[in-house]
C-alpha cells in the first residue's frame, strides 16, 4: 500500500546549520519540546586513518537541522536529548550510527526507533533507506554524496541538502511503520529489538589487532603464509596512521593475502602483485619486503586452536536453526528476527539447558521468551534426553 497523503510534498526549507555553541542550545531547546526526532550521522571513514563523526543531522516535524561537529568542540549538552525516555529517536540502520556517537562523544541512549530494522521485521524485501524513501515518498535521493569527504569545510550546498533528507522523512515513514507493525501484531518484538540496539557498544577503531582473523578467514594459507600475512597487515596499520588515510586506500586486503601467498623476495617480483602500483613500490617496497622476511622467521603461535565443538551441541545448533526457519517462514520474516544467532548458540551450548537457562540467556529478549520459549525448550530437551 502507498502512502498518499504527501506524495506532493511542498518545497522543504533549507535546513539551519548549527555551528556554535548558543546556536547548539538553541536547537537542544527545540528538540527538548518533541515526541519524536529524526537523527543521522555522517563521518569521514573513507578518508582519515582516525574516523570520526562530522556531521549531526537532527529533524522535528517543523524543522531540520544540521550539527557541525568539526566546529563545535563540546556537544555534550546533546547527551540529555539522546539519552531521555521522553524523546523517541528515529534512526535508520542505527547501529552503527550508535557505536560512532557512543565512540565520540560518550554518549547514552534510551528510546529509539530503527526505520531498517523495522523494516526486516516487516518482512519488507528492501529496508535501504533510498528505496523506502522512493517507495513511500517518490523521492529520489542523490546517490553521489554517500561517499563524500564529510571532513572537510566548507560544505557545498548539494551536499548539506542530501544530509538533510537522510532524517527528513523519518518521522513520517516510522509513522507508516509504526502502524503496520501494530497490525501484523510485531510491535513487541521490534521494541524488543530497538532496546536492545541502545546498548551497543563502543565502535573500537580498527586497532584491535583480531582484525586480521577476517582477511584470513576462508584462505587457505599455511601458518608461514599467515605469519607473513600478519606482519604486512600490521605494516599497512602503521603507514595508514602515517599517511592519515584509511588502510584500503594504502592497499587492499586483497593485496594482503596475494603478497602473504607468494611471498615475494626482491623489489622486481613486487611488480607482479595486484594493487601494487609503481609509486607505492619506489615508497614502501623496501619495507613491505622486510615485513615478509619478518613474518617467514616467525616461529609459527598464530594459528588458534580450533576447538571442535561436540556431537551434541552441533545436534542442538542444527535442531534450534530448522525450527527458527520454519518460524521465520510462518511470521515471514528472516530467520534471525525470530532468535538472535548469538542466542542459539548460548543455548546450544548449555548443559542440561532448563527453562530458566533459557530464560536467564534470553533476558534480554523477554518478548521472543514469552512467545517462543517453550518451544525451544522442548527441542532441546527431545535431543538431551536421547
């Protein structure tokens, strides 16, 4: 069904820049007054090796506005609008969002609404923010500014209008959201997941040095090959923060895995790795060689045990996973709506499970327990007491 009734829409006002600290009060008195606002943000992840947060997008009903973080140094004022039960929040794809703002600026959440996740619990089959907006607003978002550098001042007019209809159409399309989800009876469930979004927790800047378990994941590389792997990812770290760009733009992970494959010897074998260009070799050719070297005298510790996990935990997993397909199915929602994967597993996991270890692993989703929980009890049960 369609939603008529702006299709259309009048002209929408410019939206007001906020870059001082009086303006900033200003705008949190505002806020402070509505039921729902609608709230983005924009960062520079693809162009500084420290990403941040730039830009601030909030909407109320009347207005739109745009915070400058690069500007305005102190922007805790705005913890007590993120952080009020009064005043619902609506995001779309909040997590990250969330992690970024937490990272940041150390700030608390209560009360939000998610647009996509919404969406995913409507059993919508596009939950991308363009696609709703063209569906329910025939709005036509720019596509071009998505990977734009938000860090940098002045910002070109064309650029603060497409932040602004990021949020500008949130507060009607969670009201179309919100009344479907009361009608498909789904409005517990996708609560239940909005709470649970506002403890996420910090987003860790790519310093956490398990980050190379990803590149390697699904390689097949011997533990050498993983050594030297190992060594040149963290040498791409260390002139990515020299360089103050993103690791991707020094090279790519797929770079990574061809130099840890082959393991070059000498300057003129570098020429044959692709992602590699010439001027990049001349710079850090020397370095990137030395780097292998390291790596081929590692003595092998890297690999981590893989523990195998027993017959009967891989008995309970598979059980839990039919069933949960077969619920999503019935509610026609993807699957992992219906029970968290980091749930199942728990469960899965737990010896002798009773309904209360069900209860206690499920606490944060009293909801699906309530539904759904007995269910699962005697699924794992049946395969216990065989």
């Amino acid at each position: 069904m369609h939603y008529n009734h702006h299709m259309k829409r009048k002209v929408i006002q410019p939206a007001i820049l906020i870059e001082t600290t009086r303006q900033l009060m200003e705008m949190i008195s505002d806020l402070r007054n509505q039921p729902s606002i609608g709230v983005d943000t924009e960062s520079n992840s693809l162009f500084e090796y420290q990403e941040k947060i730039c830009l601030i997008q909030f909407s109320t009903v009347e207005q739109d506005y745009l915070v400058d973080t690069i500007k305005l140094k102190d922007l805790s004022p705005l913890n007590e609008i993120f952080s009020s039960d009064a005043i619902e929040k609506i995001f779309h794809a909040a997590e990250y969002d969330l992690m970024c703002l937490k990272r940041d600026f150390h700030f608390e959440f209560n009360n939000i609404f998610d647009t996509m996740i919404a969406s995913r619990i409507l059993g919508f089959r596009s939950i991308g923010l363009q696609s709703l907006l063209k569906d329910y607003f025939d709005v036509d978002v720019e596509k071009k500014y998505q990977r734009a550098n938000w860090g940098k001042r002045p910002l070109p007019k064309e650029m603060l209008q497409y932040a602004q209809c990021d949020t500008h159409y949130l507060i009607d399309l969670r009201k179309i959201l919100l009344e479907k989800l009361k009608q498909d009876n789904k409005w517990e469930l996708a609560t239940e997941d909005f709470n649970r979004m506002t403890c996420v927790d910090a987003f860790i800047n790519n310093k956490n040095n398990e980050h190379y378990w990803k590149i390697i994941k699904g390689t097949s590389l011997s533990p050498q090959q993983e050594n030297v792997l190992i060594e040149i990812y963290f040498l791409r770290e260390n002139l990515a923060r020299q360089l103050n760009r993103p690791p991707f733009k020094v090279f790519g992970n797929q770079t990574i895995v061809e130099l840890a494959k082959k393991m070059p010897k000498i300057e003129n074998q570098l020429n044959n790795i692709s992602g590699l260009s010439p001027k990049l070799i001349q710079k850090y050719g020397e370095q990137i060689l030395q780097a292998i070297t390291i790596g081929l005298n590692q003595v092998s510790t890297n690999r981590k045990e893989k523990i195998r996990p027993d017959q009967l935990f891989l008995q309970k997993y598979d059980a839990l996973k039919h069933w949960r397909k077969i619920k999503g199915i019935e509610l026609s929602v993807e699957s992992d709506i219906v029970l968290p994967k980091e749930h199942m597993e728990q469960i899965a996991h737990k010896k002798n499970c009773a309904l209360s270890d069900i209860q206690e692993i499920m606490q944060n989703i009293p909801y699906r327990f309530q539904k759904f929980g007995n269910e699962i009890y005697s699924i794992i049960e049946g395969i216990e007491s065989t």
